[in-house]
C-alpha cells in the first residue's frame, strides 16, 4: 500500500511530496531533494496501517 506524505526539504525549504511503502515496514533511507538535490534522510515507522515520517539532512 502506498501513501504520499508532504515535507519540505532541510535544506531549501521547498514542499515535496514523499511516496511511502508502507507494506514494507519500518525504512530509512535517502533520496535528494528533487529541487535542490542534497541527500535527504528519511525515516519511516510504520505498522502497516499508521505512520509517523521524519525528514532530516542528511548530517545531522
Ligand atoms: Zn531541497
């Protein structure tokens, strides 16, 4: 089952939008900014139903 989530990048602060596998279960993993293409960390929590996603750059 896939989700979208919206956040704004760490780094540029632009809006995007993040597709989330949530059948998957707990991620984490980095994809660039579409806009400004820094390495975005993303972390998915998920128990397949509810989730909590958190955005950060990469270094912190
Ligand atoms: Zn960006």
């Amino acid at each position: 089952m896939l989700e979208s989530e919206s956040y704004y990048c760490p780094y540029c602060g632009e809006p995007a939008e993040a597709l989330l596998d949530l059948s998957a279960g707990d991620q984490s993993y980095i994809e660039d900014c579409p806009v400004c293409c820094r390495p975005i960390e993303f972390e998915l929590r998920t128990d397949g139903t509810e989730w909590e996603l958190d955005v950060r750059a990469e270094n912190d």
